[in-house]
C-alpha cells in the first residue's frame, strides 16, 4: 500500500537486504564479529566499533591504575 503510494506521487522506491536491530548486547557482539570480518558492510558503524572499543580499553586501563 505504502509502496503504491509512494509511486503516485512519483517517488522512487528501493528495497534493501534486511538488517536486523541492534538492542541487547548480544546484537551488538553479533554485529562487531560480523563488520570486524566484512567492515565495507556498514563503513561508519564498523568505525564506530573500533573508537567504542577504544574507549573501553582507556577507561579499563585508567580504572585498574586507582
């Protein structure tokens, strides 16, 4: 319905591969394996993961020199 709408008002329509939702840890560690592997899949996310888990890293450091 949606779709046929979009068509008569003569805007272009596009359908994508599925992604799935990332909103429990384990989607997130599916997703960091899955763009540590493939990161041209989702360039900004995978960039993303890799600052994230830099972050992790100082903080963890930091934390174990109190």
């Amino acid at each position: 319905m949606k779709v046929r709408r979009a068509r008569t008002l003569d805007l272009s329509v596009t359908f994508m591969d599925s992604f799935y939702d990332i909103d429990v840890r384990a989607d997130l560690v599916q997703l960091a394996a899955e763009l540590e592997i493939a990161p041209a899949r989702a360039p900004r996310r995978a960039g993303w993961l890799i600052e994230w888990g830099q972050a992790i890293a100082r903080h963890q450091t930091s934390a174990t020199k109190l």
